[in-house]
C-alpha cells in the first residue's frame, strides 16, 4: 500500500498481535483469560455487525466474549437488570451496550448503570470525566483507536490545527478532547465543527488534520482540503452497488477519489478506522482485566 494510505487494518493487526501476546503470557501464568461481554438490543443489522466483529477479534487474540441477546421491545428495566447481573458477574471483566438503543430506552441512564470500572466503552460519565482531566481510564474506542493511528503513521499532532466534524459522544466530542489536552502526541489547536457551524468549509480549508465523524456520505469534497492535509475517515456508509457480490459497497464521509490527490495521508474506508475501533476496545478489555490482578 503507498505511503499515503494509512492501512489500518495493517496496523490493527499489529495491535493485536501485542494483545494476544500478552493474553498468552497471562494464561500461562495461570490468569484467566479476559473477558468482553457485549449487550445488544434488537436487531439492528449495523450493530448486528459490529458484534460479530468484535467477537471474532476477541477470538482471535484470545480474548473470551460473550454476547446477551434482548429483544427490541424489552424494557428498560430489563435491560438495566442485565447490566446489573453483568456488573456482578466476577468473570466479565468489561462490557459494552452497544448503541443506538431502541428509542423507548434511556441511553443515558442505561451507560450510567455499567460499572465504570467494567466500562471499556469509555462512555460512563466518570470515565468521561477522568478523560477531560488526562487521568488514567478507558478511552472511547474510535477516539483512542484515531489517536494510535496517528501516532504509528507518524503523524506529528502538536501544534497543529485539527478540524473535527461532528460532535457526537462516541466520536467527534471526546477526539477533540484527547487531540487538545496537554499530552504526548497531543497538544494540538482544534477546532470542533457541527450541524450549527457556519462556513464549513472554510474551516476545514485551514485544517492541518481532517477528521470527518459527520456521518453524512462523502461530504468531505476535494475543494474543502488544504494541499498536504491529512485526511480520517470515521464514516461509514453502504452504497447500492449491483457490480459488487453482495450488492453494496462501503463508502465514507470523504469524497475518497478525489481528496486522496490532495491529502498527504489518508485512511480508506474499509480498513482505516474502523478496525482501530475494535482493537481498541479489546485494549481497553486486557486493561480491566490487569487492573484486578493488582
Ligand atoms: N455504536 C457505534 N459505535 C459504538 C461504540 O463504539 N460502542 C457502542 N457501544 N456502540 C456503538
């Protein structure tokens, strides 16, 4: 792949080659393997994926995962009940709820329920919390995963200006947070663009780094890039595409044709973002389960 792709599924790789390294060397000093459950409700066919790629890395790595099944019409309470039985349950070592939930749900109460010391999600409000204030937790799983591709791309962060579009909790709000706190590979100016925000483009014309979470198919156009810019792609979207064996394709938030002649480095979608998220979560699940064997 040319120097201008970040190949993130190349780099996931790695990632999970560290992982499973240092699940193997727990088992063998007689630890047990961690654990990830997941919770799913309803039958979303994106969050059906997205399950079932986070138990096959988990597999993969050696990871145990589990998942619990509800209905779409099960209550609240009965999903708050699951995550209590999860919170107790000695042999989990972290979870995740996975989102969106159906809308008769409160999801804020629900993620305010896991115990923040199984929340591998990072969404808990504590953890949140802990994030703002640069002190160890779980980091939300694209976030963190855009950060480590950052950093193994060499892409020099501090000083510069990032340009993030969109401010949802799981994406653009916290990786505008760990971009601008005073950290290592951090320490850059970022501006956080949203559905209210004025003449985006002429922010992201200034942008030294791009990073589109706005959910809305190739909206990034060549014309919105600054010449040498790096580009990250979180969106994900399928196109009909009756040329394609399975009928679609996958696309992102960036025009990918047109900006990758501009950008400097940029990450495809598939296999940019997306395989950084799962690795992610599954580093977040190896470190619930060190932090209970100090
Ligand atoms: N839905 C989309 N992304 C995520 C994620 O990172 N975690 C959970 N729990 N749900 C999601």
């Amino acid at each position: 792949m040319s120097d201008k792709i970040i190949d993130g599924k190349a780099i996931a790789a790695t990632i999970k080659l560290e992982i499973a390294k240092e699940v193997a060397a727990m088992i063998d000093a007689d630890i047990k393997a961690p654990h990830l459950a997941a919770v799913i409700v309803g039958d979303d066919a994106a969050s059906q994926t997205y399950v079932a790629s986070k138990e096959r890395a988990s597999t993969q790595v050696g990871i145990t995962s589990s998942v619990y099944r509800l209905p779409a019409n099960c209550s609240e309470t009965q999903l708050l009940e699951t995550i209590d039985f999860i919170n107790n349950d000695p042999e989990v070592d972290g979870f995740i709820v996975q989102l969106p939930l159906p809308a008769h749900i409160d999801s804020n109460r629900v993620i305010e329920r896991i115990d923040p010391d199984k929340d591998v999600d990072g969404f808990h409000p504590y953890n949140i919390g802990r994030m703002q204030l640069g002190l160890p937790t779980y980091l939300p799983a694209t976030p963190y995963g855009i950060m480590e591709l950052l950093k193994r791309s060499q892409v020099e962060v501090r000083g510069k200006h990032v340009v993030v579009l969109g401010r949802s909790n799981i994406v653009g709000t916290p990786m505008s947070v760990l971009l601008s706190r005073k950290a290592e590979n951090a320490d850059a100016t970022v501006t956080l663009c949203h559905s209210r925000t004025a003449d985006i483009p002429a922010l992201t014309r200034q942008a030294d780094i791009l990073i589109a979470a706005i959910g809305q198919q190739e909206f990034v156009k060549a014309d919105m890039v600054k010449e040498g810019a790096v580009v990250i792609d979180v969106g994900i979207h399928r196109v009909a595409d009756p040329s394609s064996p399975k009928g679609y394709r996958l696309t992102g938030d960036v025009d990918y044709e047109a900006v990758s002649k501009k950008a400097s480095k940029i990450t495809p979608v598939p296999g940019g973002v997306g395989p950084m998220t799962i690795v992610s979560l599954l580093q977040n699940t190896l470190l619930a389960a060190k932090k209970k064997m100090i």
